[in-house]
C-alpha cells in the first residue's frame, strides 16, 4: 500500500456518508448553502451560507429544522441513545451592550413552533404552555437578556432547558481554561462564532454543554451539566433544529456550521471550512452611546446649522464692494468687519452725529486703538463712485495741521464708509450755538479757530499739487482737536451730490459766512417770528453802514475781546461774502489779511446787501435764474437750502 492515509481516507469517508444516508445518526453542515432544511419565521439561508434565524426584524422568532424526523431510540419502547450536538453561532446585535433576546438549539415532537412566541419565550414556548410537561422539548438556550421572570441568571448565560424556558441547569456564558482551570466569561453577543458541544449520556442520563470561542478548542472541563433522562421526556421520532427571537431590538442570529451524531460522536467542525461572518454593520455601540448619539447628532446639526447660518450671516453682514480700480487703494481700504467691531456694532450709542451724507459713529480700531469716525454714506451705485472715491482718497492723503485726517474708506452695496481720526473736542457749532453743555468760546479761541480754518484751506486751495475745493466750509465741518485746532472736515464731499461748477472762490464765499457766525456767534441764517429768512450778512452790513460793527459781535464775549481783531474780522468776512466772485479775495490774501500783513479791506460805501439780490428773495431759488453758477454752491450752502441731500 503505498498511500494508506488516502485509502483510509476513503474508507471513512464512505463510512460516514453510509452512515447518513441509512440511518442519518450522523451529518455535518459547514454552511447552509443549498441546504434543505425546514425553515420558518424570519429564518432564512443567505448567500454566503449562513443560516440567519433572526435578523432585522424585533419581536420575530424564527426556526430551522433537520428536514427529516429523527429516532433517538433504537426501537420505541427503548432508551433515549447517547447522541452529541457541536455547532457554531454568532450573535450580533446592534449595540454592544445589550442584545434580544437569544437563541436555542432545540429537540422536539414536532417542526411546526408557529405558536411559540418571540421575546423570553426565544420562539420554544408561549405564555400558556410554558413549564407543561406535554411540551417533550429539550433546548439548549443561549440567552442573551436576563428574564428574572424566568430565573435567568444574566445577560449571557447558557441554559438547559426542559419543557420550560426556565433553565433545569444554567451558566454564565463562558470557558474554563485547560491548563488553569480559570473561567472566562464570554460575551454571547459579542458578534464573534463560537463554538458549543452537546453531549447525551445515555449510561449517566447526563446532558453535558461545553462552549469556547470559535478558535479555542474544545474545553475539556464542561461549561454545564444536567441529569435528566431523555427517555422520559423525548417523543420519538423528534424533531432537531434551532430557535431563535428578537424582542425590542432586532439582533442577529446566526448558525455558521453544525453536527450531529447519534450513537458516534458528531463530527468535528473545520472552521476552515465556514461561511465568513458578515462585518457588523454598525460599530457597536454603548448604552451611554445610545443616548449621547442622538443627542451628539442633533447637537451637530445644530451647530453645523447654526455655523452656516452665522458664516452667510457673517458673509452678508461683512460684505463689502470691492473693484480693481481699488487695488490702488490698498492701504486706505478698511475692511467692513473692522469697521463694525471699531463700532461696536454701529450701535446708536456709538453715533455722535447725523449730516447731511448719513450717520457718524465713533470707534476704536481693535488692533492700534486708534480713535476714529466712521462716516456712513448711503448712495444708490451711482456712475462717477470711482472718480469721487479716487478724488477722496488722494485728497485723503493730505496731512496737514488743520485739516481732519482721512484714514480711508470702505465700500459696500449702496454705502459709503469713511474713516476720519476722531476729533475728542467735537464740531465748531456745538461751541457756538449749543452754549448750554459747553464753555463758550473766548475771543482768542475763535481768532485762533480763524487762523486755523484759513490755513487748512490755503493749503487745499494753492498748497496741494492741484486745487481742491472743500466745498462745504460751515462750523458743523469744522472740527477741533485735543489742543483746540480747528481743523478742517469732510472736504471734497459736497461733490457727491453737486455737480455744479464750484472754485476757489466759491470755499472764499462759505468762509466768510463762517467768520461772520464766529465772530457774531449766530447763525448765517435765521428766521423771524414771521417767518421770514434774516440774513446775518444783512444785519451786518447795516451795522457797517451804521459805524457800529462792534455791536455785532457775540454779546456772550460781554466786550472782552480784540476789537481790532473783531473788526477786522468782520469786514474780512463782508469782502469774502461779496456777490460778485471776482471781487472775492483768494485764500492767501485772507491769510495776509489776518496776519495783518495787508491793511484791513476796504468796503465800497454802496455795496448791496444780500437781501437786495433778486434771487435771494426767492425762497426756493430758481437756478435758471442765476447768472452765477458759482454762487449756486456758495448759497446753498451758506442759507442751508443745499437740497440735493
Ligand atoms: N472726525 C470727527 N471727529 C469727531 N466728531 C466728528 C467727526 N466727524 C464728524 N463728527 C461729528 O459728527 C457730526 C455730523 O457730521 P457730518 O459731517 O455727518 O454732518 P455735518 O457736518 O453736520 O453736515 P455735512 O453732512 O454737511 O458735513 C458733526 O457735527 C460732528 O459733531
Ligand atoms: C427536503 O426534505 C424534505 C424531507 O425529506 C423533502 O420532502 C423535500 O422534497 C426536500 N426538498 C428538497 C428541495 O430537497
Ligand atoms: C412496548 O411497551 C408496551 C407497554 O409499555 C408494550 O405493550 C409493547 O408491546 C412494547 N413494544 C415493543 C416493541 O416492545
Ligand atoms: C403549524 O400549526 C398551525 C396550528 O398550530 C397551523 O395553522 C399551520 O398551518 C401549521 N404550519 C405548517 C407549516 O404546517
Ligand atoms: C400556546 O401554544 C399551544 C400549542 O403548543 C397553543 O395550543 C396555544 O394556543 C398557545 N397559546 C397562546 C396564548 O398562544
Ligand atoms: C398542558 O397541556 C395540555 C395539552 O396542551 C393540557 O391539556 C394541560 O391542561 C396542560 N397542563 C397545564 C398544567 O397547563
Ligand atoms: C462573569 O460575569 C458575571 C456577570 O455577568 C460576573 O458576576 C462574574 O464575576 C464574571 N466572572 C468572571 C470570571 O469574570
Ligand atoms: C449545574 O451545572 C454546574 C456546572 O456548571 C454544576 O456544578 C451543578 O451541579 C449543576 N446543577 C445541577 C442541578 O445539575
Ligand atoms: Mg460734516
């Protein structure tokens, strides 16, 4: 004989199929594929081979059953014969702490459990005929939830069952060690196969149950054992299978391979040989997880919710204009959100002023804590936005001691920022005309306030590369620093809205309105208790004509004050105010006049009062009417009829 294993091999092989077919004492299944097997409820054989008892399903039983009743007897009145039982299962639940409900290997009088209720009862029994003798069925219970109602010892234990699904004899799932005898707990629900061996003694009437994982072998210590004779109990034939059921959760379970043998032992399973475990679908979870997850989830997706909207919020709130022509601009160019932060917000209690052009807010740059004015202009996107913006910012670029100092600008849809250093001491006209929250002005403050305006404005006018025009000299735009200074604001802004032809000597005419309000500490214009428009000018005039120019001066000075200085003043004032441009004085000669580098101007006896011009006389003035387009600017401004705003 040259190859004895391979003769034996056959032999055996044989043997065994001899075996099963004549008197099925003995079979083997790794895997189900292709099976025939009697199979209800939720059972079913997947593709892979697993028979799958229960699976997605909660509150279902299902069952599978060797197709053909079995004679455990050799003939009807004989014993029940020794028989043994191996079989590997998983049981994989969707949480890892928990799992419904379990399942059984079972033998008995009948395949059709349809009865048998899910749950507890693990698809064997139902609640009427639980514990009754007439059931004739023995199961081997792998119980996965603790029914105190039925005596069940843990969350995993292994029972045997009699008639009941209170357990004869029962143990936590687990192994004792070979070598130390130690026990080792197994989780039945871990989703992991594992291995279990039944044994019937005929001789001792003992039912033996051995489990361990699926790659420990056979422990030789028995995890438990019941004496109990079958003979009594088992109906012939019977039928053999398994049960399983789900309760409030669906749980899967699941029978990879199994064996049987009658009178012989049941065939060793070859693991190699097993359908693969299907991965858990879901990592398995706590019971801490199961409620912090839905919570974490729905946090999430409030906070991703909450993220989004405040990031569009943000994205609008911060939005911004921006052009490549700006690109120049670059250093001028404020950001939005600093604006907003500066502002706090633009809140109302950050708004020192409302103008013509909009709303002034005071801030502070978050990074140099620099003190600013953020003046908001709203304009529609009008044509020109680039020119005026490129006009702001260069002129933006002038430094000089009596003019306010333009930071930058920002642009957004339909507004306009610009940011100027703020002026702690405020706006000219609240020294004038607001005396009841502020020491008025002395002489020498207002003279000194003078001197200032008119070099601001020199320099605008003949200091700069090119001539600009402020356009809007009053006391409002006026504004004084920490020492006092008068210094110039918002020049070149009247632009936005007035296209009209305006020169130097139009600012020469608005100035000489300012001195007047100074130096008289009154409005250019006033109205009457009738109603009619008072010119301050006119008044003034009279008291020239009059000899009696002292006596417009401020009365609140109470005569302390440089009479020279006043007059001078004044009659400056009454020559810059002259109707016809040409006999204006320019910005350098105003210097020269109050630094007395020129004697004091002469007036021409018979000059006209303003009131004595036709268009003034007419409220709403007719521009067509006018035959100085450079005086539209000037008196607009100067009776505060700029309506374009
Ligand atoms: N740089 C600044 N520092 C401190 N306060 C300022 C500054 N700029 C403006 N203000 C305050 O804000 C107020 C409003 O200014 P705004 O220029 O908008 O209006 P206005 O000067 O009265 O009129 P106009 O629109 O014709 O300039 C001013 O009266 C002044 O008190
Ligand atoms: C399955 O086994 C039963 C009982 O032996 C038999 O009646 C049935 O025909 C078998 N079915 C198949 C598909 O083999
Ligand atoms: C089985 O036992 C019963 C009585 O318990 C008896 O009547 C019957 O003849 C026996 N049958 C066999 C085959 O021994
Ligand atoms: C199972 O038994 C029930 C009655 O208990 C019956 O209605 C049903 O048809 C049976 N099922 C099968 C497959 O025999
Ligand atoms: C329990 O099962 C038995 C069959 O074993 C059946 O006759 C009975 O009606 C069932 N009871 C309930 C409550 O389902
Ligand atoms: C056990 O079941 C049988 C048949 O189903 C019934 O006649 C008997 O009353 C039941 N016994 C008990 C204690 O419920
Ligand atoms: C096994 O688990 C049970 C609870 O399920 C516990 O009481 C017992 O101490 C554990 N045994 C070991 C050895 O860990
Ligand atoms: C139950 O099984 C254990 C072994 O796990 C054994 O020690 C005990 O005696 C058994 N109890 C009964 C009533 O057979
Ligand atoms: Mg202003």
């Amino acid at each position: 004989m040259e190859h004895p294993p391979f003769f034996l091999l056959l032999v055996s092989l044989g043997f065994n199929l001899i075996a099963l077919c004549a008197g099925q004492n003995q079979f083997i299944y790794h895997g189900f594929t292709g099976k025939n097997l009697t199979i209800d409820g939720t059972t079913k054989i997947t593709p892979e081979g697993l028979l799958e008892l229960t699976s997605d399903k909660n509150d279902l039983n299902g069952h599978a059953f060797f197709p053909t009743p079995m004679h455990f007897r050799s003939s009807p009145n004989s014993t029940v014969q020794s028989f043994s039982v191996n079989f590997v299962f998983a049981i994989q639940s969707f949480y890892s702490d928990r799992s419904y409900d379990g399942m059984a290997f079972l033998i008995a009088p009948s395949n059709n459990l349809s009865t048998a209720w899910p749950d507890g009862y693990l698809g064997l029994f139902n609640i009427s005929n639980r514990g009754n003798s007439s059931n004739r069925i023995l199961a081997i219970e792998l119980d996965t939830f603790q029914n105190n109602e039925f005596g069940d010892i843990s969350n995993s234990h292994v029972g045997i069952d009699i008639n009941d699904v209170r357990s004869v004899n029962s143990s936590f799932a687990g192994f004792y060690d070979d070598k130390n005898g130690i026990f080792t707990n197994l989780t039945l629900y871990n989703g992991r196969a594992m291995q279990v061996w039944m044994e019937y003694s005929e001789e001792a009437t003992q039912i033996t149950v051995t489990m361990a994982p699926i790659d420990t072998p056979k422990p030789k210590r028995p995890l438990l054992y019941a004496t109990y004779d079958l003979s009594t109990m088992l109906t012939d034939p019977v039928y053999i299978g398994f049960s399983a059921a789900t309760g409030v959760i669906s749980t899967r379970h699941i029978v990879l391979g199994w064996s049987f043998g009658m009178g012989v032992p049941a065939p060793d399973i070859d693991i190699t040989k097993l359908p693969k475990l299907p991965r858990v679908g879901t990592k398995p979870r706590s019971n801490v997880l199961e409620i912090v997850l839905p919570i974490a989830s729905a946090m999430f997706i409030i906070i991703v919710g909450t993220m989004v909207i405040l990031i569009v919020r943000r994205k609008l709130l911060y939005a911004e204009l921006r052009e490549d022509w700006e690109i120049d601009f670059g250093p001028q160019r404020f950001s939005y959100k600093d604006l907003f932060h500066a502002t706090q917000g633009f809140k109302n209690k950050n708004m020192i002023g409302v103008g013509g052009f909009g709303k002034v807010y005071k801030g502070v740059l978050a990074t140099s804590k620099l003190e600013i004015a953020v003046k908001k202009i709203s304009h529609e996107s009008r044509q020109g936005m680039k020119e005026f913006i490129t006009e702001i910012v260069s002129i933006g670029r002038l430094r000089h001691r009596n003019l306010v100092p333009l930071l930058g600008y920002c642009r957004r849809k339909n507004e306009l920022l610009l940011v100027y250093n703020y002026m702690p001491k405020g706006s000219l006209d609240k020294y004038l005309h607001d005396v009841d929250n502020r020491a008025i002005l002395n002489w020498a403050q207002r003279f000194q306030i003078i001197k200032d305006v008119a070099c601001g404005l020199f320099y605008l006018h003949e200091r700069w590369e090119k001539v600009v025009i402020h356009r809007d000299i009053k006391a409002s735009n006026i504004l004084l620093d920490a020492e006092m200074n008068g210094r110039l604001g918002d020049f070149g802004l009247a632009r936005l809205y007035d296209h009209g032809k305006a020169s130097p000597l139009t600012d020469v005419f608005a100035f000489g309105a300012f001195l007047l309000e100074t130096t008289c500490g009154q409005r250019p214009v006033k109205q009457d208790s009738q109603g009619n428009q008072l010119m301050l000018v006119d008044w003034v005039l009279e008291h020239w004509h009059d000899g009696s120019l002292t006596e417009a001066v401020d009365m609140r000075l109470q005569g302390d004050y440089n009479i020279d200085e006043a007059c001078l003043v004044l009659k400056l004032a009454l020559v810059c105010l002259h109707p016809f441009p040409a006999s204006r004085p320019n910005m350098r000669q105003v210097m020269q006049y109050l630094d007395k580098d020129l004697p004091q101007p002469e007036l021409a006896p018979t000059r006209l009062g303003f009131s004595k011009l036709p268009l003034m006389q007419n409220k709403g003035f007719n521009p067509s009417a006018m035959s100085y387009p450079e005086l539209r600017t000037s008196i607009g401004t100067f009776s505060g009829l700029s309506g374009g705003r």
